[in-house]
C-alpha cells in the first residue's frame, strides 16, 4: 500500500528532447542525496531512464510493458529493481512497451492500468518519478491518470511555449473526464544558458506570463554537458560528476520541489 504521503510526479511535455528523461534520472538521484525514497518508473519505450540509471532490460526479462499488457500475471513489487545507488529503484521500460497502445485498442479501462497495478506497490517511497514519451499516447495518459503531480521541464528556446500550450490543453482534459485531482506542481526551465539572450528572453516570458509565472521554478537547469555524458554512461550526474553544474541544478530543484510540497 502507498501511504498517502508519497508523491507521484509525472515529467511530461509533449516536445522531445526538452529534457524529460534526463530530469526524472537526476532528480531522481538528487531527492536520494536529500534522503529519500525514490522510484523511477520508465513509460517511455525508448526506455533511456532505464538506460539512464545502469540498467538494460535483456529479451525474456520483466519490464512495465508486462505489467501493462498482463496486470493480473504479475506482482509489480517482482519489477521493482534496486539500482546501485541505495534508495533509488526503478521499474523499467523496453521497446516493447511502443505496441502497447496497439494491443491494448479494444481494452475496456485500458487507461487505467498504470494506476491498478501501482496500488499494489508495497514498499513506501517518498518519491514515485514517470518518464513519459514525448506524445499524447495511451502511455501518457495512464501516467497522467495514475499520477499526482506534473512536473514540465521547458526547454528555453524557440516555440517551447506552443508545446507548453499543448500539455496544459492536455492537463484541462484529464481534469475534466478521468483524473480530477491532477496539478502541475511547477515549470522548470531547462538547456539554460545566461550567455544567450533566448535563454534569457523565454525565461523572462515564462515568468511574466499570468498562467506559467507562479509555477515557474526559481531553479534553472543550465546547458551541462556533464549531464548528456553522465546519461550515456549510465549514471546520474551527481553519481559521476559531483561538481558539476548539472548535479548543483538538480541537487537545488530536488529542494525546491521538497520545500514547495504537493500543490
Ligand atoms: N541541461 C542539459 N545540458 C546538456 N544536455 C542535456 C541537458 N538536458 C538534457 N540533455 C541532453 O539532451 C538530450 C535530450 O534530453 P532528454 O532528457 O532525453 O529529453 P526528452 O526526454 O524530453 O526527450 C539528451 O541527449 C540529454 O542527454
Ligand atoms: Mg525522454
């Protein structure tokens, strides 16, 4: 059973490379280094926040595409790995999860499924962290379903409030017909770099705009390329470059996001 206290955060926008993944693996790693109990759950098929965290899923093995596709053939509690970094676990993904939405077309409650196997979790995490694929696919919304809290990382350059216009379009939607208790728990700017003035004019714009300002985080993730080397290898940047910008930005947003609580 989850008790009441665990955050199910959501990382969703539906741009790619906005750095969704990236932020679920280091917050991830940096709520860890604050102490907490934390859960990856890999919805993406392109499975790099499995990656992301030293992990492969190899043919044969259990991933969340057989929680999703046979809920009542498995014990989720069997899919939940220990990484080696104590106090961050991860159930993950493999390509095979991209013909869910296929397989599953003429399920009745197919959008549910996330959520139902979820409920038998056994272990109490702080933190539970979904990946989520950069489209509005039947994978994103079981998280959205399943989920809390959105957290969106928007990258700071051109056209990122049109995908932000998308997502929240999307949010309103869920609201209203499956999960009325969705809130986006804040905005992070992500790919900032104080030397260009993009960078700097979409941040300003973010934070003036009515909607997007008051949930805009004070933290931004700058351009890092500790960040990308570090999620090639397999490890969190704060497991492999301690020092780096990318572990201080994410080591600062895990606070952030601790000290703002649950909206
Ligand atoms: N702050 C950053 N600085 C440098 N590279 C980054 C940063 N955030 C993400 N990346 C890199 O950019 C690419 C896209 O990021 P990713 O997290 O995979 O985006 P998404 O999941 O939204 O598609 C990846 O190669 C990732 O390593
Ligand atoms: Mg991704």
């Amino acid at each position: 059973m989850n008790a009441n206290t665990t955050r199910v955060i959501a990382v969703a926008n539906e741009k790619g490379g906005v750095g969704k993944t990236v932020t679920v693996i280091n917050l991830g790693a940096a709520l860890v280094r604050e102490g907490k109990q934390v859960l990856i759950i890999d919805m993406d098929p392109q499975a790099n926040a499995t990656k992301g965290v030293g992990f492969e899923v190899e043919d044969g093995q259990l991933s969340i595409y057989d929680l999703i596709k046979e809920p009542d053939a498995h014990q989720v509690d069997d899919l939940v790995a220990s990484t080696q970094w104590e106090g961050l676990y991860l159930i993950p993904s493999h390509v095979d999860l991209a013909g869910a939405e296929i397989e599953l077309v003429d399920v009745e409650g197919r959008e549910n499924r996330l959520r139902k196997v979820c409920k038998n979790l056994s272990k109490n995490f702080d933190y539970i962290l979904l990946d989520t694929p950069p489209s509005l696919s039947l994978l994103t919304v079981n998280v959205m379903v399943y989920a809390r809290e959105v957290l969106v990382p928007c990258q700071t350059q051109p056209y990122a409030y049109a995908a932000l216009e998308e997502l929240f379009d999307t949010i309103e939607a869920i609201n209203e017909e499956i999960n009325p208790n969705l809130r986006v728990t804040g905005i992070v700017a992500t790919f900032f770099d104080k030397r260009t003035r993009i960078s700097q004019n979409i941040f300003e714009k973010l934070k003036d705009n009515e909607k997007y300002g008051p949930l805009l985080f004070d933290t931004v993730i700058r351009t890092n390329t500790t960040i990308a080397e570090s999620a090639e290898v397999g490890k969190p940047v704060l497991f492999y470059r301690s020092g780096s910008y990318g572990a201080k930005d994410y080591l600062k947003l895990a606070r952030e996001l601790i000290d703002k609580g649950a909206p």
